[in-house]
C-alpha cells in the first residue's frame, strides 16, 4: 500500500512537472492589435508580449519579438551600423478579418492573427518564409527561440567559418568563439561567430545576439528549422535578394563595407611559431631573395616582444629592431607582429599599471582582476576593450612597434583563449559593457576595433594590416581573418582531410563577409620530422593557399614551412605556385576592390556566380577566384587526376590556354604535382603583371590582358581598377579605372582599351599594355583605328617592353595560338580591329 501511495505520488510530481514545464513556453498567443510609429509597426500579442516589425527598405526587415512587450536591450548592437537601408514614410497597414498586411515594392509581409504566425511572400506571392505554426517565438524562461517552416529542397549556406559541407541543410551549430587547435573537419564550435546564413529560397538571416547562439537546419525535425538563444532578445534581420549576392549586398548595407588592406597584402607571406628573432627573420628574408622565390611579409610570433603586452622587442633576441625592420624594408619585406589581448602578471610595471586603471576584466566574485591562466607568459589580466578608457591606452602602446617600421599585426588569442564551453569559470568575468555570457563573442571583435581605431588616429590616411582569429559579425569594418590552428597534430603527415576542409571553410567565411582571409598553409598543427614525407601535402597546401587572399605559410614552434625546405622538387614548383599569384596581382586587386563596394568575397563558391545550378550546392572542394577563375585545388594524397564541375558556359584551361570544355558536367583532368587545375570561362578578359619578387617592386610595368573572346556577337569586357594601394583614398573614391572590350564576329575581333576614368588617382608612370587574344587561326591583318600595323616576330614585340612606349605592332605565337597586340598606354580611347 505505501509503494502504492509511494508511486502515486511520483506520477502526480512528474505530471505538475510537465505541466509547469509546458507553461513555462511562452508563445506570442493571438495577436489582437497594431500600431505605427514611422517604419515601425508594434503588433500587441497575448501575456503583453509584442512584436516589432521595422521596414528598413523596400527588402529588410527587422524583426523585434518581445516577451514583456519592451524593446530594450542591454547593448546596442555591435554589427548593425545603419538600418535606414532607403525606406521613406509610415508604414501602410492592411487589415482583414484573420491577417495584417503590409506591402513593399518588393515584399508582401502577411501576420495571421490567431495564433500570431508572421509570413513574408515575395510581390509574386510566392512564399519565402514563415513561422512554424504558432512557434515563431518561444520564451522558455528566458531562453528564446524561433522555429521557421522548413521546405523539403531548402538549403542553407553561411554562418562564417564554420567547418564541414558548405550545405548546412541538416546540420546544427553554435556561436560560441572556440580556441579549437587541430579542429577535425566536423569540429563546431570554431574561432568565429558570424550568425548570418542564407536560404535558397532567396533570403537571408541575421540574428543579431551575441550570447551562445544555436542553429538547427533540420537536425530535429523535416518539418521546420530554429535559431536560439540563452538569453538576450530575439532581434533578427531579414534580407531578400534575387541571388545570394544581392543578400551579401543587403546584409552590408547593415554592418557596413570590407575595408581593403594594403595592396602587398594580397602577396605571400611567411611565418612560423618561432619567428621571433632578428637573425632569424634577416636570414629567411635575404634567402627568399637569394631563391628568387616571391613573398612580401614576414611575420613575428608572440615571442617577439619582451612582455604580454607591452610591444617591446625581446632585449635577447633583436639587436636592432628598427634597423632590422628598416633592411627589410628596403628588400621589399613588410613585417607583421602579432599581438594578444592580456597583461601578463609577470610584466609586473604593466600590470600593475592597467589595474589600477581599471582597464582589466573584473572578477565578478572579488570584484578584483580576473586571474587568467595563460598559454603563455603565466598568469594574466584580460584587457577589457569594452570600457572607451581602454582605446587610447592600447594605442599608445600598440604604436611603439608601428613606429619602428611594422606595417601591422595579427591579433590572435582573442577568443579569449582557453575560454571554451567547458571553461565555466570565465563566465564569473565582468566586462564594462556586460557579462562574460554576453560579451565573450564580441571579446575579440572589439579587441580588433580599438586596434583599428587606434591605427587610424595614429596613423592618418594609413590603411591597416589587420588579421584576426576570433571575431563576430561585422569584423570587416576592422580587420581580415585567418581560419586558426589548422591540421593534424597527431600526424602531420595525416593532415590531407584538415587541408580539404579549409576550401569550404574559405567559402563560407567569404559569405560571411571576410573577403580577405587566408589558412595556415601546411596546417598550423603537428611536428615536422620527414620533409620529404610531407612534401606533397605542402605543395599541394600552397597550391590551393596562393588562391586564398591573404596566402600565408604557417606552422607551429621550430617547423620551418619554407619552401626551400621540402626539396628541390618542391621548392621549384612552389615558386612557380607563387609566381602565379603575382602575375594574377592586376585581377585580384581588381576583386579587392569589388568586395569593398559589394562584400563579395574574391574566393567565392560556385552558387554565388550560379545560383540556379542545384549542382553547386555540394561543391566543397573547388572555387571561383572572381567570376573568370575557376579553381580546383588537389587534395588527395597521391592524386594526379582531379575531377571538376564546370558550371555553364564554355571552360578552358588556363595552364595551356587551349584546351577547352563544354559547361554543366563533371570532368577528369590530369592533375600531376606540378599542376594546379585552373580554368578560365570563355568570355573573359584576365589582366596579369610581370613576376615581381615583391609587390610595387617595380612601380611601372606593363600590364597584361589576357583575352579569350566569347561567342560570336557577344560583349566580353573587364574593368581594371588602380589606385595607390597604401592610404585610405579609395574611401573617398580616389582611383583610375581602365575597361577593356572584346567582341567578336565572323570577320574579326575588335578589342576597345576605353578612355581611362580618372578619379584622382594616375598610374605612377608611362607604360604599355599587351593584349593577347587567345584564337584559332593567325589573323590576316591587324589595325589600330584605320591603320595597318606592322607583324613582328614574338621577341621583337617584347623588345624594351618596359622602356620604349612609341611602338603598335603585333605578333602571332603559333605555338600558343595567340595573339599579341602591343600599345602604349595613353589613358585615351584606342581599337584594335583583328581581321580573321
């Protein structure tokens, strides 16, 4: 009898339980009322809860849910710096009897009154995106969340640099900034916290909470998809476009453009865990010159200063720092230092000084400096970025190594390090702006504001060298970004699956606006104890590396990733890698440019140049370097075929220029160790410089257009950007453009070099340009304007190419089958008609 009343008592606790749990979930019930103040609409829900809808254009809408019907927030936010996207006047407010309406040129956003389910269709009614049920918010007890309807082909893309397919269909994910070494190709959390996805259904999302945010594409249910927080307020943000590009271009009309870095940025660099000595870094610069290998930076590790983080060189290790960085200077070399985001205890003038300051992360349980365990350097104090007294202290600090010559920094650790989810104790950090809980995603986002910040003041109409490893939405105003300990510590030799990963975490990281981004090439992880073991990973690393924007070799303590040490095999055919990316520097930069303007980054996935190609959804191991080059990097050991999905059109070949394929299948090509697949669309022009050992090593050349004309009748152009490439003129538009057109017909192909638009900007000097049309057959004569010009053999057409800017006259490379048409550059108007 007592078990009886035993077990019944049980049961009734259990049903109470369940009971208050299903209480506890709060919907926002039926929706009874509405008012407008400007773009703004407030609909008034059961228990008090409201939500806002705030038309920031014509195709973004912010959407504020409630569960106490107030608006506040505790910070405003970091990413959004502008939600007045165009939208002019009071929203207009349609009523029916079970629906609000609400109507743009480009919208129709319908609310269902009972229950409140919100549903935005495009201005053809076709539904884009919907509440699921009467579950478009739940507060359970202050965690919130949103489920959405979930279509059977919905597919979704972005969240950053997160690991593992581009698709996250089917996936869930964290935003909790993550110091992951040696991250396995699935591993989730990672460095960043880019909350931003898009569907293909045409829109995007950005859930504006810094909190540990969830995303759930379907992991729970066909049925519908849900993003989550622990706390905080459910503000999100929704974008439509017509592709994925005008989503990228809506989302940084909220958080604003990329700023460019310094055109030698876009050279290769090289690093190494202990880079941290003046010898050291005179001996790797003057044997890259002596290889005649190309590189422009040369990194400095943690250990480069004396203390964390007084931006002191290390008294033992550089004799002469500033004549050391200035020597480099002069070879070409750009140094870059690394800093972290602490005070070590044992630098005990500094910190003493920052505490007493106050400018130290705050223990919440003494209310003293937090005690941070370190990597490195001891015990340490957690510089709080968020208190504005912090900037011009950092600054001043910061600068002493930027006026010895350092042309930048790399600022790592600023997850902050060993702050993991497994690692409660941090969340006892007080900052300024809030807890730990809140902050910990921004940590290093307004680390790398101040640095930025602090740069500009210091150094007016400078651009900034900034690349960081921790970060969150809207980390493209401040700085570039690096894909963290990358690669296998285990075996480093085992590291080709690591390696393969980083493609379409490149990817993804593009889509979450970080254009300028690279990954440790050779895999930050593992000890290097046969180089000719792991030379085919290097070079195949690198080979991929040199099309990522930033490309940097990196590697962990004493392993030396120099190309010269892999053997000669290697080392030759990482020049050549190298050399590519030079001669490609005119293209790129004329990306950086766009991604600037638009966001869009210059290694891009396919789905973003073909967007209604099913086929582009699952592509994780190629990429598009702008919208001409197609790229698909070898990622299997021993491999020396690739296979490759060509997307519309016509591809050719770019290591031979000649061979061609048909569009929209999948192909095998032969892909030995010294060859990276490479092609280029029909259609396409490709402006490339000479080889230089460094960036601007010569301020004049003449410049290269490859030409691949399209179909016949058909427009092919490029527009080639310049400006000075170090100052922050091209924020105010200073710059020269050049268009280049080709179009071809039955009886000849007519190249226009436009008129240059000058917008402040001049090339430093006279020079001349090549144009090499890539045809079938020797043409029977070629004009400028209305006169014939003379044919000269190939060697002759280059004769004082660099000094002589009087000669038009053209060649025929039969063995190429191309083209050659030599003009100055005079900034004018000129044709060039080839007669077939």
């Amino acid at each position: 009898m007592k078990k009886s009343i035993f077990y019944c008592c049980v049961i009734f606790c259990i049903m109470v339980s369940q009971a208050y749990s299903q209480k506890k979930e709060q919907y926002l019930g039926n929706c009874t009322a509405y008012s407008v103040k400007g773009n703004k609409v407030v609909f008034s829900c059961a228990n008090n809860s409201k939500i806002m809808l705030q038309l920031c254009s014509g195709e973004v809408v912010k959407i504020w849910a409630s569960a106490d019907g107030n608006f506040v927030r505790n910070n405003e936010s970091f990413a959004v710096i502008e939600e007045d996207l165009g939208w002019k006047g009071n929203v207009t407010v349609k009523e029916e009897p079970s629906t609000y309406e609400i109507f743009t040129e480009q919208l129709r956003i319908r609310v269902n009154k009972a229950p409140f389910q919100l549903q935005i269709f495009d201005k053809y009614q076709k539904l884009l995106f919907s509440d699921y049920a009467e579950k478009g918010f739940v507060n359970d007890n202050g965690k919130i969340r949103t489920n959405k309807v979930l279509r059977n082909d919905e597919q979704f893309f972005g969240l950053g640099e997160k690991s593992g397919n581009l698709n996250r269909r089917g996936s869930a994910y964290k935003m909790w900034n993550s110091d992951q070494p040696c991250y396995g190709v699935n591993e989730d959390p990672l460095y960043k916290s880019i909350p931003f996805f898009m569907s293909s259904y045409r829109y995007g999302i950005f859930f504006d909470n810094t909190y540990k945010t969830e995303f759930k594409f379907g992991s729970e249910s066909n049925d519908y998809y849900s993003f989550e927080a622990p706390a905080g307020q459910m503000v999100y943000y929704f974008m439509f476009g017509n592709d994925y590009k005008e989503i990228i271009q809506n989302y940084i009309a909220l958080t604003g453009k990329p700023i460019m870095p310094p055109k030698w940025a876009l050279g290769f660099s090289q690093c190494r865990g202990d880079y941290t000595r003046e010898d050291q870094a005179r001996e790797i610069a003057a044997e890259f010159r002596k290889r005649k290998i190309p590189c422009d930076i040369i990194y400095q590790d943690i250990g480069w200063t004396e203390g964390l983080q007084d931006f002191d060189w290390r008294k033992n290790n550089y004799n002469n720092p500033k004549g050391m960085v200035k020597d480099l200077s002069d070879m070409g070399f750009k140094m870059i230092v690394s800093q972290d985001p602490v005070i070590s205890q044992a630098n005990q003038q500094q910190w003493k000084e920052a505490d007493a300051l106050g400018h130290l992360v705050k223990d919440v349980r003494t209310g003293k400096s937090y005690d941070m365990p370190w990597p490195w350097g001891g015990n340490c104090g957690v510089v709080d970025f968020t208190k504005p007294e912090v900037a011009d202290w950092w600054g001043s600090y910061q600068q002493k190594p930027l006026n010895d010559g350092v042309r930048g920094f790399w600022t790592d650790m600023g997850e902050p390090a060993w702050s993991n989810e497994d690692a409660v104790d941090r969340l006892n950090m007080k900052h300024h702006l809030g807890m730990h809980n809140e902050i910990h995603n921004v940590y290093g986002f307004t680390w790398d504001k101040v640095v930025t910040e602090q740069f500009y003041k210091h150094n007016p109409n400078k651009r900034i060298f900034q690349m960081t490893r921790a970060a969150y939405a809207g980390l493209q105003r401040y700085t570039f970004g690096w894909s963290g300990d990358s690669g296998n510590g285990s075996n480093v030799l085992d590291g080709w699956k690591q390696m393969a990963n980083q493609i379409p975490v490149g990817l993804s990281a593009g889509m979450g606006l970080i254009p300028f981004w690279t990954c440790d090439i050779s895999g930050y992880c593992g000890d290097i104890k046969d180089y000719d073991a792991m030379a085919e990973l290097y070079v195949r690393w690198l080979q991929f590396g040199v099309f990522t924007p930033l490309s940097r070799a990196h590697h962990e303590g004493g392993n030396a990733v120099e190309p010269w040490k892999f053997g000669t095999e290697a080392e030759n055919i990482s020049r050549k890698s190298i050399e590519l990316k030079y001669k490609l520097f005119p293209y790129l930069y004329t990306y950086a440019r766009e991604a600037h303007d638009t966001g869009l980054p210059i290694m891009r996935a396919l789905l973003l140049e073909y967007p209604n190609d099913k086929e582009t959804f699952k592509l994780n191991g190629q990429f598009l370097v702008g919208k001409e080059l197609l790229v698909a990097p070898v990622v299997e050991q021993g491999a020396v075929t690739k296979d490759v999905y060509l997307p519309e059109g016509e591809w050719i070949d770019f290591n031979n220029c000649k061979t061609k394929y048909k569009g929209e299948q999948w192909i095998t090509v032969d892909a030995p160790l010294n060859t990276i697949p490479v092609f280029v669309k029909k259609g396409s022009i490709i402006p490339q410089m000479p080889v230089m050992q460094y960036i601007d090593e010569k301020k004049v050349y003449p410049v290269t257009f490859d030409i691949f004309p399209g179909n016949l009748n058909k427009e092919t152009s490029f527009t080639f950007y310049e400006d000075d490439g170090e100052s922050r003129d091209y924020e105010r538009d200073v710059f020269c453009k050049t268009k280049i057109t080709s179009k071809a017909s039955n009886e000849e192909i007519k190249i226009t070099v436009g008129e240059r638009e000058y917008k402040g900007y001049s090339p430093a000097g006279p020079r001349n340009f090549i144009l090499k049309i890539h045809a079938s057959n020797k043409p029977k004569d070629v004009f400028a304007g209305g006169e014939k010009l003379k044919n000269v053999k190939p060697h002759v057409l280059e004769k004082n190419i660099e000094a002589d800017f009087t000669k038009i006259n053209w060649s025929w490379n039969e063995a190429e089958n191309v083209i050659s048409v030599r003009i100055p550059d005079s900034g004018k108007n000129a044709v060039i008609t080839i007669k077939n």
